[in-house]
C-alpha cells in the first residue's frame, strides 16, 4: 500500500522539481509552478493593472495559460498537511511564493518558506529543518519594481509606437540604449590626432623614451620626433635599476555580471546564453550515482563564500598543491546594493571537478562548469608572485624606460594560468655588465593616432551597468536581448552600433523625459527599492513620488512631441492619388494610403503560398496559414469546401502503417492517425 504525500513542495522548474524530489522521502510531493502563475492585469486606467487612487493597490490576474497548472496547485495544496514554497532565493523568487500563497489561499499555519542557495541533498535537507515565513519586505520590493516598470513601460512604450518608429522603452533598457548613442557620439565627435614614439633597439630588450630630464615628453610631428633623434647617439647610460616583488592578486568568485563578462570574453557565449546553461547547472545534472546541481544560484551580487565550502576548499588546496598555496576568501569593496545573504557563483562541490563530470556534460556546460570551478577555486589560493624590473636609460638626458617581469611564484596561476593572461618579460641581467655603457642596434620613429572611446560590448555594457548601480543580476541578460530584439542596435564585431531607430527614441526621451531617463535617477531608485527591502521605506510611497513627476512628463510630450513623418514608397494610391506610405500595425508594417483616414485604402500584398503535400482529404494541397493572430497552421487550399487543418507541421511524408500524415511534434516525427512514431 502506498501512502499519499502528505507534504507538498513546490517550486518554480520541472528539472529543479525533479532533482529536490529524488532528496526527500515519499511523505514529499515536488511539483512545479512552470515559474509566474499571476501578472498586473491590464485594466484600469492607462491599462496598468494598479488602482492609482488606492496607493496603486495592484491587480493580479492569472497568466494565460496557467489555468491548468493553478488548478492542479490547488488540488495537491488542498490534499497536504504542509505547503513548503521553494522557489528561487532572490526577491523575485519571494514573489512568486506570496503569489502561490495569496492563490491557493494557504494559511500561516499550514506553509513554510524554504530557501537554498545550491541544489545538493545536503543544502536541501538543511534548508527544510530551516524554514520561515515569507518576507514581506522582499515581495514589496519585487511588487514596486514591477510596478514602476509596468507604469513607465506602457506609458513611455505607447508614446514611442504612436510619434516614432520604436517599439518600446523601459526604466532600465532606455538608460542602457543612452549609454550607447553617447559613445556613438563621443566616436563620432573624437578627433583623430597623430603623435610619435621613439624606440632604442638592443638585442635583447627594447626601450622607449619617455622623459626629457624630468619633463614627460609629448612628439606631435615627424619633425619634432627627426629632431630628438638628431640629438641622440646609439650608447646609453645605465641611470637606474630598481628590482622589486609584487603580489599578483587572484580574482574574486563570480557573481552574475563578472560570470557574464567572462563568459562572453572567454568562451564567446551571449548573456543569456550564459545564463540558460547555468540554470541548467544549478538545477540539476544526472551524474553516475546522484542528480545534483553543479553550481550554487547563478542570480547574485555577493562575492561570498560560505565557511564550508572555504573549509573543503582550503583541505582540497592543500591535499592537491600544498599548504603553502591556500589563500584567504575576498572581501566585498562594495555595500550598497548587494544582496549579501547570496554566496558568489561556485561549484557545489570542490571534489566535484570539471574533468570527473565531464562526460555527463555538453561541450558548452562543460566549459562553463569548468570556468566556474577554478574561478572560485583561484579565489582561495595565495596570490602569485612577480618580479618586476624597471630599467631607466639616459641619452643626452632623453630618459628611456624599459621594464621586466618574471612570475617567481605561482600561487593561484596554477590552476588559472590558462584563463588569464601572464607572459614573462625578461630583462637582460644588467648588474653583470663591465660597463655602465649599453649600445642599441637602433633608434626608431614610429607614427601612432589617438583612438576614440571603445563601443560597449555585450560584456562591458553589464559591467557599465552594475558599475553604475543600475539594474539587477537578473535583469542583465534581459536588458541586452530587448535592445537587440526591438532594433535599437546592431552588434558588429561583438560590439554595438545604435541604429537610426535606437538614436532616435534616446533623442525623443531625452528632449522630454530627460530628469528621469538618466544614470543618476535610475541607480537612486535601485537603492530606493534596496531600502523597501530593508523595510526602511514603504513601497507605494516610492511609486506615488515617481508617478506625481512622471505622468505630467508623459501628458507633455503626447501634447508636444512631434509625431515621425511616415516614410513613402514611391507608389500613388490607386483609390486617391496620393502618396502610399509604411505604417505600422498591430500585426507588422503594411503599406496604406497617406491621406488616411479620408481614404482607408490598404494595399494587398500577394501572398506567398508554400505547398507542403497532397490533402488526404481532397485533390487540393496542404499549405502554410496564418490565424488572424499570426499564428502558423497548415490547411487545405480547398477552404471552406474541405476544412482539414493540422497545427503540427507535416513532413511531406506518410505513416507507413495507415498513410496518415507525418509531423514533427517534440522533436518526434509522428502520425495525425495512429500511434506510430519515430526519432
């Protein structure tokens, strides 16, 4: 007889559920919420979803969709004893408990919050003998912030698609955009200058001057450089040897925006690329004896390291390289706006090593998993050691400088030589010379430019981003997709280039929304909602103050914004005469007349039919369709006389048991009659 589950777990992903479930006994039942169950109606006034006249008391709705998944919820929250609500660590994932809390209608009594910052058996038990209530304060500001987005996404996003050819505009996506139309323009405003440099030759080493005396030294024209060179004889005096030993200091462990940045410069992977595949680690691998999650949560802004995975690590550097190689965990330089209670991205185990997991990876999780590891493994190890020597050499009183460095101690290099670069450069031994004397093999000019200001990177852009305070670990990746999908940019050589469109909606906002779309406002409401989930701030009173300066902004500009000509086509209507123009539609852009709305004339474009395969009904042929939402179907051309439609895209083949049609559906190639299926 098998007892029913009489605790019920939920969480946010089926793979996260899957793993939990295989960690606790059988009086636990995991399932997943499939992640959001509720949103912001958008009723009301402006379609916000909030009752701006009742401290913007917001309204939420179930998410299309969801229905069958809220109601299974429900069902299985009814039959357990206790509810435990799992979903992610951060103020998102404390949301969306008090969203399955306020929905299924639990009460105090019968749920827990449990939270875990790594899916290990050990973490998860631990995190169930550790359970509280949810935290109001992280869900006020989690509720504010998407409150504040809604209000400036669907006011500032209808004032765009109605006076310009945007699509959008956001509270964080708009600063971010501004950020790359001002380096476009500081590049196209930079003025190239030329400048020189001279070299002194030698066999072993080369060096450049730098002074006159004690004067630092600017060359403008071949003329200056042809004078200097004029004055100078190939013998140099031996001035100064200065030899010392710095300490070359390891990198803090990951958090979400450096993961993101190395990422991208490393292994070539996008942000959210970078983030689909951690998901996956965190959530759970299946490896020979155990499903476990590889590394600790991927959303974090803190670089700390819990004291038992120092501990492990400190015995594992010492096991492996010696005791003389372990370090000391980083210290966060920052305090404001890190979420504290958050470790840095690590593996869960580090006995758990890239290579003996390898095999139950793929290429890129595997890398990624790897980059992770010696990451936070470097972290820990003592700081390498170099010498450097700096040799400054005199000729007629122009100072040349030459310098040196040789790494005489590994340290943290010896696991992380391969992720950063560290190349010796050796001096000559000076000290052994007979002479004071060196003779070069020559002297040389060579002509440079100035170079404007580099384009951000998908990296450097997330860099600028949470150096600025602007934004959240998981809004990043975010950020930079919308940019892209919406053609505010183009990326060229990895970097990118604001598009016509993308320059003009920063122009429209800043000419109008200037006080608000900028750095400074954007990161004071980031600390502003850091304060609401310190409970130092009341949430709605952030939104009121935002919402008094912003709405007479927006009425403003709706009144005064002059509305983008619409580009013509060349062509004339046929209908009027005049000039057909783009315009854009809920469903795309179309071609119309311009003297709308005295002439509505739309002109057809032919459509383009894409016959798949015979209809098995009729003698027609089954085609591509489109809903009136867009959706693509497959029918018969031979509409409404023969009305046979399939959602699944056929293969153009048949079943070989009842010559039904082929289609993919799930990766699987299936028959729309019978059971039959094949890879």
């Amino acid at each position: 007889m098998v007892l029913m589950a009489k605790k019920l777990v939920i969480v946010e992903s089926p793979s996260k559920s899957k793993t939990i479930e295989k960690y606790l006994g059988n009086e636990y039942k995991v399932v997943s919420s499939k992640g959001h169950i509720r949103d912001l109606a958008t009723s009301g006034k402006f379609g916000l979803g909030v009752d701006i006249e009742n401290h913007f008391k917001p309204n939420y709705i179930n998410i299309a969709g969801k229905s069958k998944v809220i109601n299974e919820l429900k069902k299985d929250a009814k039959e357990a004893d206790k509810v435990y609500l799992a979903s992610d660590p951060d103020r998102e994932g404390e949301a969306i408990s008090w969203h399955l809390y306020d929905t299924l209608k639990l009460k105090d009594n019968n749920y827990e919050r449990v939270v875990f910052n790594e899916i290990t058996k050990n973490a998860v038990i631990n995190a169930f003998n550790h359970t509280r209530k949810i935290d109001m304060k992280m869900v006020n500001s989690q509720e504010a912030r998407r409150i504040l987005d809604r209000i400036i996404g669907f006011r500032l996003s209808k004032l765009m698609q109605s006076k310009t050819s945007g699509k959008s505009a956001g509270r964080v996506q708009s600063v971010a955009l501004k950020l790359i139309v001002d380096r476009e323009r500081e590049i196209e405003a930079f003025k190239i200058e030329d400048y020189y440099e001279i070299d002194a030759i030698f066999k072993e080493f080369s060096a450049k001057l730098e002074k006159y005396k004690d004067q630092d030294i600017e060359i403008k024209t071949s003329e200056e450089a042809d004078l200097i060179l004029s004055k100078l004889s190939k013998a140099f005096e031996i001035e100064n040897i200065e030899t010392k030993s710095k300490n070359k200091k390891s990198k803090a462990p990951f958090i979400t925006s450096s993961l993101q940045q190395d990422a991208s410069a490393k292994l070539n992977f996008g942000a959210s690329k970078t983030m689909r595949i951690a998901q996956k680690l965190y959530e759970g691998v299946d490896l020979a004896n155990e499903t476990v999650g590889l590394i600790t949560y991927m959303r974090t802004d803190s670089i700390r390291l819990s004291d038992e995975f120092v501990g492990s690590t400190f015995h594992y550097i010492e096991e492996n390289f010696g005791k003389e190689y372990i370090g000391y965990p980083k210290q966060s330089k920052k305090k404001e706006n890190v979420q504290d209670a958050h470790e840095a991205i690590r593996p869960t185990s580090i006995n758990r090593t890239p290579e003996s997991v390898r095999k139950y990876l793929s290429d890129d999780e595997y890398k990624l998993y790897r980059l992770i590891y010696y990451r936070a493994l470097a972290s820990l190890m003592k700081d390498a050691k170099v010498e450097q020597t700096v040799v400054i050499l005199n000729n007629n009183d122009y100072k040349f400088k030459a310098t040196g460095q040789v790494l005489i101690y590994d340290g943290y290099l010896k696991v992380y030589k391969e992720f950063e670069e560290s190349e010796d450069k050796v001096l000559p031994p000076f000290d052994t010379y007979h002479s004071k004397v060196i003779v070069a093999e020559e002297i040389e000019k060579s002509l440079h430019h100035t170079k404007p200001p580099a384009r951000y990177t998908e990296a450097k852009l997330i860099k600028e981003l949470e150096d600025l305070g602007i934004g959240r670990p998981s809004t990043y990746a975010k950020i930079v997709e919308t940019l892209k999908e919406r053609g505010y940019v183009d990326t060229v050589d990895k970097k990118f280039h604001p598009t016509e469109v993308g320059f003009e909606i920063t122009d429209k906002l800043q000419e109008f929304f200037s006080s608000i779309i900028n750095v400074e406002y954007t990161a004071k409401m980031e600390a502003e909602l850091d304060e609401i989930a310190e409970g130092d701030l009341i949430w709605y009173n952030l939104v009121e103050e935002f919402f008094d300066k912003f709405e007479p902004l927006v009425e403003d500009a709706f009144h005064k914004m002059e509305k983008k000509a619409p580009i013509q086509t060349g062509e004339m209507c046929p209908s009027c005469g005049n000039p057909l123009v783009m315009r854009k539609g809920k469903y795309g852009e179309f071609i119309a007349c311009s003297n709308y709305p005295e002439c509505k004339y739309i002109k057809q474009e032919p459509k383009k039919i894409v016959e798949i395969m015979d209809c098995p009904i009729c003698e027609g042929k089954i085609v591509e369709k489109k809903t009136k939402k867009g959706k693509l179907f497959y029918g018969c051309n031979n509409y409404p006389t023969c009305n046979y439609a399939l959602w699944d895209k056929p293969t153009g083949s048949y079943c070989p048991n009842c010559h039904g049609i082929l289609v993919n559906k799930n990766k699987k190639i299936k028959c729309v009659n019978c059971d039959y299926e094949s890879e």
